[in-house]
C-alpha cells in the first residue's frame, strides 16, 4: 500500500509547475493570438505569409516534435548558443512554455479568423461609412464580437491546453506526469500513480476552467 502522503510535497510541487505551464502558455498565447490575428487582417501581405506559414507547421506537426526542436534541435547551432537566444533556450521550462504558447496561440488564431469571417459585413460596412479607419472598425467592432463568437469554443482549447502540458515531462520538467515518474521508479506502482495523475488533471482542469468561466461572466475580454 502507498503511503500517499509522504510524496505529498512532491505531487504539489508537480501541481504548481502544471498551473505555471498551463497559466503562462494561456496568457502568452491569448497576446500572441491577437497579434496573428491582427497580422492576419491588417497586416502587410509578408506578415501575413509568415503567420500563415507559423500556422501551416505549428498545426501541421505534433506538439511533442516541436518541444524537442526547441530543446534539443536549436542546441545543435551555434550561433544560437553564443546569442543572446540561449539565456533562455537553455532552460527547459522556457523551452515548454515557448513551445505550449505557440501551439495554443496558432490553433486559437484559426478559431478567432473563423469566428471573423462568421461575422455580418454590414456592421464593418457601417463603420467605413461613419468614417471608421480598418483599424478602428477592427478594434471597436470586429475584434469584441469576434471574442464573444469565440469564448464558447475556446474553453475547449484551455482544456487542451492542461493536458499538453503533460509532454513538457519529456524534458526534464517534473510536472504532474514528470513527477509521476519519478514517483512510479520509485513505488514501482504503475497503475496506482498513473490514476492519480489522472485525477490530478481533472482537478487542475477543473480549477482553470471555473477561472476561465469565471473571466468570462464579468466579460473579461469575452
């Protein structure tokens, strides 16, 4: 029988580096959505080619192949680690929370460009003829109903969110599942650390979205 509460300091040592991943990768990548999403409407036809090739690969490659790149691939240059790059590229959990932030802020790009092309013309054609600049008709108009559109869908998104952050493990980050582990080489309990783990993303998953939902009520940004 596991004595549970000995690993306890380890097993929230593991809750708090998740919540970190998953609440810094959401921030970052709600920024970043907006700026593509910004590039992708307003933006010059290069800016516009480069995000589109950012989303091309981000959605087109799994997620465990891109923390790799990022940990293991850029180490292989070395210009990278005589730049300035390499004060950050260095450290593993960066590694994930660049990768996590990317992966989320390319695939809640597609959902925002989804949700603007789902809008009604005639508001932005009213806007153009008060006067309305394309950013002022973006920003006043096209950007909050756009967010409305998309809050319902985009709490799928932060779900999936916790659960990628699973894979940052794979290099060297004790997480949930890296700590999980550890706690198995240890025990030699498989199957008892593994369903766990799985309720521990269930509560994780649970305390994120009610701050999402919680976000969303009071119309922070939704």
């Amino acid at each position: 029988m596991i004595e549970y509460w000995q690993y306890l300091p380890k097993i929230l040592q593991g809750i708090g580096i998740t919540l970190l991943l998953t609440l810094g990768s959401m921030i970052l990548g709600m920024i970043l959505t907006l700026i593509f999403t910004i590039g992708k409407e307003l933006g010059p036809p290069l800016f516009r080619k480069l995000i589109d090739l950012m989303i091309w690969f981000i959605c087109g490659t799994p997620l465990l192949v891109q923390i790799f790149l990022l940990y293991f691939g850029v180490a292989q240059f070395e210009w990278v680690r005589n730049s300035l790059l390499w004060s950050v590229l260095q450290y593993p959990f960066a590694c994930a929370i660049i990768a996590l932030t990317l992966n989320t802020a390319c695939y809640s790009t597609v959902l925002f460009l989804g949700a603007i092309r789902s809008l009604p013309k005639n508001e932005v054609t009213a806007a153009y003829a008060l006067g309305f600049t394309k950013w002022q008709a973006f920003k006043t108009i096209v950007l909050p109903r756009a967010l409305q559109v998309v809050a319902p869908a985009y709490s799928n998104e932060v779900i999936m969110i916790v659960k990628n952050t699973s894979l940052a493990s794979t290099i060297t980050i004790l997480d949930i599942m890296g700590v999980t582990q550890q706690l198995i080489t240890e025990s030699y309990q498989a199957i008892e650390w593994y369903m766990v783990a799985g309720l521990l993303y269930l509560v994780v998953n649970f305390f994120v979205m009610g701050l999402y939902q919680y976000f969303r009520k009071r119309n922070f940004y939704f």
